[in-house]
C-alpha cells in the first residue's frame, strides 16, 4: 500500500535540489515559468539575449524569495546560435553535472499581416488583392528567422541538452527528466490570426514535441518531453495589444472570444509547468496541455 505521505503536495511536486534552465526567462511566459520552478525547489538557470534584463530579474528573485529554497542564475544564450548553446551546455556540465528541466520558451512574434480579416478599406476584399497583400507583405527572410527561434531552436537546444538531461534521470531512483516545449494554442487553431509565420512555426514546434517523445523512449532515454500550449497571457510580446479583459478580443480576431473573459495569469502557467517537471507527471510523455480559457473549445482547431 502506498504510504499517505506520498499523496501529499510536497511528495507530489517537489523539486527541490533539481536544476533546470528556462530559455526566453527573463519576460513574459517565461519568467513566470522560472519563478514556478524557483518557487518550489528548483536552482533555475535564465537565459536570454538581454542580460542586462535576466541580471535584473536574478537580483530582484533572489533578494525577495526570502525562505524559499530555489534561487535563479542569469546566463547569455542566443538559442539560434549553436555556439551559444554549446557554451551554456559546457557550463551547465562544468557547475552541475546534470540538468532535470529544460523549458523551451524563447519565441517572438515575427512578421504579420495586419490588414487581413480587419474591416477597413485597406483590407483585401478578393482573391486578386489578397494574393497582392499577403505575397508582398512579408518575405522568405522573415519568416526563416522566425522559424529560426519558435520552432528550429526547440529541436538544437533540446538535443544539446540531452546528455545532462539524462544525467538528472539517474540522478534519483523513479525520476525522469523531462523537456518542456512552449508552444501555443495558435499552432493548434485554423485561423491564421493575421501571422500565417508565427502559427505555423509553432504547429511545427508542437510537432517537433511528439517526434523527440517518441525517439527518445524507442532508444530507452529516459528523457520526457511534453509541451505547453497557452492561450492569451499578458506578457512583453503582446503588452501592447492587451489590457485584462480586452485580451480576448484583441489577439488574433478568434471567431469567439475567449470564454474565460481575461488572460491567464501567472499562476495558472507555473503550475502547469511545475506538474510537468514533477514526479507527478512521471508518466506524461509526448502530450501537449492547453490553457487557454477555452479559446480553441469555441474556435476553429485541428485537435
């Protein structure tokens, strides 16, 4: 029988002294994600290209976690630039020997097409203008880069990390390390939201999420990975356009809005990310987690 002890929180999600590294921690999804992990036992490396903003991020968490046992480290780390990421796995084998979690975050939102779908003049109103708008509106380039950082470094930084990952699964007898990919709930949805390059980037990234699941078990590595696909969350890719409950409208055009009638919060995203990371999801693998409010409930979706 099972001890009742090992049905309590602390059993069920505890991580303390595992390590793990945030990619994109220094804003938005990803900082909440870090500050979830940190909160509850983790020593959380943040990387970013801005490390002006991670060390302040790093400062600010580590004066004010007071008792809380997980702290945060600032690393530079441009996650499409394979030197970079050797440099961070170099370091991460040097200081710790081991990683347990690896958050794929980093993301922009790349180029979009402003015009479609908004009732203006400007907007295309048949086929003729539509292909005219949207072949002259953005280019190969653009969306190459952002290909590069929402779905391409999901794959390099994953498989660089591999060997410390598998490293923190030995670590402790039942663990499994495990990979959490951030995708979102717009590579999930047929509607293009006004930015075909950014939707279709993540639908590749929540693809590139199933294929690592089922290599990695087919060769016995017991390295678990799942993704996150989040709805509307107030962060600094998209402060600009959303302001509580003007959220659920403002992104996108759904066909509905959001049923929940606000953003996610804070939260909601850390501890979907810490039940990832846990040993309560130990037996999670190749799946994909949507909070959204509802949003793909009510909207157009492939699932």
């Amino acid at each position: 029988m099972v001890s009742p002890v090992d049905f309590t929180l602390q059993k069920l999600y505890d991580l303390h002294g595992l390590v793990a590294l945030v990619t994109g921690g220094g804003t938005g999804i990803g900082l909440m994600i870090a500050q979830g992990l940190a909160a509850n036992g983790a020593r959380v490396y943040i990387t970013g290209r801005r490390v002006e903003v991670l060390d302040r991020v790093v400062n600010e968490w580590n004066q004010k976690k007071g008792d809380l046992v997980g702290s945060m480290i600032a690393v530079g780390m441009d996650v499409t630039n394979k030197k970079d990421i050797q440099a961070v796995v170099d370091k991460l084998t040097r200081d710790e020997g081991k990683l347990h979690i690896l958050v794929n975050n980093a993301g922009q939102s790349g180029p979009s097409s402003a015009e479609l779908n908004k009732p203006t003049p400007r907007s295309p109103k048949n086929a003729d203008e539509l292909s005219k708008y949207l072949f002259g509106q953005e280019s190969f380039e653009e969306w190459s880069s952002l290909y590069a950082i929402n779905a391409f470094s999901t794959y390099f930084v994953t498989v660089a990390f591999l060997g410390l990952l598998e490293k923190g699964s030995h670590d402790r007898t039942g663990f499994t390390s495990s990979v959490i990919n951030v995708t979102s709930i717009s590579g999930l949805i047929k509607l293009a939201q006004r930015h075909f390059a950014y939707n279709s980037a993540k639908a590749a990234a929540s693809h590139i999420t199933k294929m690592l699941a089922t290599e990695f078990a087919l060769k016995g590595i017991p390295v678990r990975v799942n993704a996150i696909a989040p709805g509307v969350y107030e962060s600094e890719m998209t402060h600009d356009v959303i302001n509580g409950e003007q959220a659920t409208d403002a992104v996108g055009m759904p066909v509905i809005s959001v049923p929940a009638k606000r953003p996610g919060s804070a939260m909601e995203m850390a501890g979907t990310a810490v039940y990832l990371a846990s040993p309560a999801a130990g037996y999670m693998n190749g799946q994909e987690i949507v909070i959204d409010g509802g949003y793909v409930a009510v909207n157009p979706a492939r699932i």
